[in-house]
C-alpha cells in the first residue's frame, strides 16, 4: 500500500514539472515575438556613421588649372566667332529687342482696340436706345397730333351746327298774314292752329289779354321737339290752315333755340312759304295785335 502511495506521489510532481516548463516556455517565446514584433513596427535604428577619418587636403595641379582655363577661353572664342558669323553687323540683338518692343506695343494697341471697341459698342447700343425712344417720341408726338386735328375736326363740326348765323337774302314788302312759329327750349310752336282760330291755350300761358292785346308765352313742357318727323308734321298743319299765297311765316327764335333755326326755316322753304325772323330773348313776350306791313324773304 505504501508503494503505490509513492508512484501516485512521483507522477503528480512530474505533471508539475512538465506543466511549469511549458508555461515558461509559452512566455519566453511570447515575450520573443512581442519584442519582434515591436522591432518591426518601429524600424531598425540607423547604424551611427563612422567617424571620418581626417584626410590631408588633395594638392591641386597648376598645370590642370591652366587646362581648364584655356579650354574655357577657346569656348568664349568658339561662341564669339559664331556669334560673329550669325550677326556680321551686330544689330541682331538690337533688332530682337526691337522686335520684343514692337510686340509689346502691338500688345498693348491691342487691348485699346479691345477697350475701345468695347466703348463703340456701349456708344452704338447707347445711340440705338436714343433712336428707339427718339421714335417712340415721334410716334406719340404723332398720335397727339391726329388728336388734336380729331377734336379740332370736331369742335368745327359742333361749330358749325351751333353757329349762330343766319342767310339773309333780300326783303320784300309783303302784304299776307302771317302765320307764327316760335322756337323755344328747343321745341317749335304754332300760336295758332288756324285763321280764325284764337290763342293756342294749349302750348302758350296768356299773361294779358283784352279785347285789342294778347300776350303769351310758350310752355317749356309742351310743343314738339324740332325732328324731321315734326317739322313734317309742321309742314302739313301750315298747308291745311295757312295757304301759302295768303300766309307767310313768322318765325320767332329765342336764343336757347338758335340752332334750330336751319331746320325749321329750311322746312317752310320747301313748303312754299316766304318768312321772317323775330330774334327774341327771356324777357321777350308776344302780343297779338295789328302790325304794319311786313317784310319777308
């Protein structure tokens, strides 16, 4: 029993061993690539260079001096001669720099040209517009002119319809009756509708009446306005009631109903009738009673 004891105890105390010497083992080799792997990542340090030695200074040859400087004034003389065989006269460089100043200035008299260009084009552009809105001026200057001729053209229309101004031919004495018109407020007006008939109480106020005087006045609402209708209608009533060999007619215009004269005297005209003008005003009222002879055109 005691032997078996001793073995069991040897075997554990060899597994220890071996388990240490593989755990050592296991760190040195980490430790190795560790510090491998360190010395890769940092570079390998640059070796110190050696010291140099103190070396006494080459001498130099006068003989490979004097070499070298008459090898470098046989290339100045070289280069001298070529020059001297491309520029016999020697005004090539004053021509070059000639040639460089021309171009410089040909540089510059191109950019003015450029900028002056530039201007004439800004200076053209500017006097287009001064034209456009020179003729845009005269086209309105143009228009206000045809205007003006319009409503000139038709202020002498108006002027002429409105003119108050009346033909006047020869009188002559007439002895008919008269048959009376009245123009007023723009309306005609017969004062009486026949002969034998009295005052039209109709159209007229009578303001004074008597046995030898009758005076009236139209009323501004009734007679007709002057149209070619009525003054047709005018025309008709004179010839029924007032032959023209034995009436002529009397025509009393106020001055509200001047341009209404020129129809009405035109219509009578053409009836056959001779008439005569009464210009009247607002003050104005008519009497019916005897007059002399009268004088008619």
């Amino acid at each position: 029993m005691s032997r078996r004891r001793t073995n069991s105890n040897e075997d554990d105390s060899l597994e220890l061993l071996l388990d240490t010497v593989s755990n050592v083992f296991g760190g040195v080799m980490f430790l190795t690539l560790l510090a491998a792997l360190l010395i890769i990542a940092r570079g390998t340090a640059p070796a110190e260079p050696e010291d140099a030695l103190d070396e006494p200074p080459v001498p130099v040859s006068t003989a490979l001096v004097e070499a070298k400087i008459r090898q470098a004034a046989a290339a100045i003389q070289a280069q001298q001669e070529i020059m001297q065989q491309l520029d016999p006269g020697g005004d090539v460089m004053a021509k070059s720099d000639r040639l460089r100043s021309l171009e410089q200035t040909l540089s510059l008299a191109r950019r003015h040209a450029g900028r002056t260009d530039h201007l004439k084009e800004e200076q053209q552009r500017a006097l287009r517009d001064q034209l456009a809105n020179q003729s845009e001026l005269e086209q309105q200057i143009a228009d206000v002119k045809q205007q003006i001729a319009d409503q000139a053209a038709s202020a002498s229309a108006i002027r002429t319809q409105s003119e108050r101004s009346v033909e006047f031919r020869p009188l002559s004495r007439s002895m008919t009756d008269e048959a009376v018109v009245l123009l007023r407020y723009g309306r005609w007006y017969l004062l009486q509708t026949g002969p034998s008939e009295g005052v039209n109480r109709d159209d007229f106020f009578v303001l004074q009446h008597s046995r030898s005087l009758t005076r009236v006045t139209p009323k501004p609402h009734r007679g007709s306005p002057v149209t070619e209708q009525s003054l047709s209608e005018l025309v008709t009533g004179l010839k029924a009631e007032f032959q023209p060999g034995q009436f002529h007619v009397l025509i009393a215009v106020w001055d509200d109903s001047f341009s209404e004269f020129n129809p009405v005297k035109d219509a009578v005209k053409a009836a056959g009738y001779t008439y005569r003008t009464l210009p009247c005003d607002s003050s104005t009222r008519l009497s019916n009673q005897y007059a002399a002879e009268a004088y008619v055109q």
